[in-house]
C-alpha cells in the first residue's frame, strides 16, 4: 500500500509520514479521546443541581490560581457555606522550567482537604470536576475514579467552548449557565 502511495505519486513522502504518524499516535493513545467516553460527565446545570441537593456532593474545580483569579470562581448558591464543599486544587500548575506539568501532589492535596472536610465520605461522596473547558477535568476524574472515588467530569467546564471568534465563556459552560459565580 505504501508503495502505491510513494511511487504512484498519489501521496507525497511528507504527507505519508504525517498520516503515519497520527495512526501510530492514535494507536498507542497519544492522541486517543477514549478517556472522554470512559468518564461519566453532566453538564454544569445538572451539576449545580446535585450540589444543591446533597451534602456530601464536592466540585473540584482543577484550574490554575490564575484563573480563579482573572476568571471566576463558581458558587453553589451565592452566598457559599463554609467550609464550602468547592475544592481548589491545580491539576497543572507552572513548572519552574516554564509551561504547564502534572501537578505531582494533585492526589495528596485534594484527599488531605477531602478528609478534612465533615461532609465527605469516600464511599458516599461524589465528585464532580471542572477545569476551563474539560480537559483537565476529564483527566483528574480518571485519576480520581482509578483511586476508587465517585468522579463525574462536568462538560464545558467553568468557560465553555470557543465561539467563532475564539472566544470562551460565550457559548456553555457554568458562567453562560447563569449558575453563581464571583471574580475573586
């Protein structure tokens, strides 16, 4: 097949080598979605619903201090309990070599403000993460389900996706939800 490719000259070698390159990607999972059907997801409304309903329902939010800071940060209802049952913990955060790593203590951090919590029980607990959009919360709910918990990705995340110009927080997502939010 590759030869017909190459030498009847109905695919050039670069663009061979890209299409070989993602199938073999995407065979080993490097660009695999599998985890994004795997992780069972709500969006931010029904979310805002299991919160208000249960006691002992947590959302973890995953975003970088940064944007809590210059984004929002979600509310159960506008004025939030204390403690409140929305948990802040960086799935990524700033390496010192710059860019965005794994944070290494993601785990540690958050069973350690879970546990101290009164209204958490890890048998009867659920956890709902967001990030900006649902990446990172995809990813965290994985782990979280892998350490045994109850973790349900929530779609869209705190911004949403891009408009068509680029832009989030104009389409979904809990602010477009008109779910309770501040600015920190």
């Amino acid at each position: 097949i590759f030869h017909i490719f190459l030498f009847e000259k109905k695919m050039n070698p670069f663009t061979l080598f890209l299409v070989l390159f993602l199938f073999i990607s995407t065979y080993q999972g490097v660009y695999s979605l599998k985890s994004l059907t795997t992780v069972p997801s709500e969006v931010p409304e029904t979310v805002h619903k299991y919160l208000l309903a249960n006691n002992n329902t947590f959302l973890i939010d995953v975003r970088t201090f940064s944007e809590l800071r210059w984004v929002g940060i979600p509310l159960i209802e506008q004025e939030d309990a204390t403690p409140s049952r929305i948990i802040h913990v960086e799935y990524l955060h700033w390496s010192q070599e710059g860019g965005l790593t794994k944070n290494p203590n993601f785990m540690d951090e958050l069973l350690k403000k879970l546990y101290d919590h009164p209204n958490f029980s890890k048998e009867n607990s659920t956890l709902f993460t967001m990030c900006c959009c649902g990446g990172r919360s995809v990813k965290s709910a994985t782990d979280l389900i892998n350490a045994g918990f109850k973790a349900v990705n929530t779609f869209y995340g705190f911004d949403g996706d891009y408009n068509d110009n680029h832009q989030r927080g104009l389409v979904n997502g809990w602010k477009v939800s008109n779910l309770p939010w501040k600015s920190d």
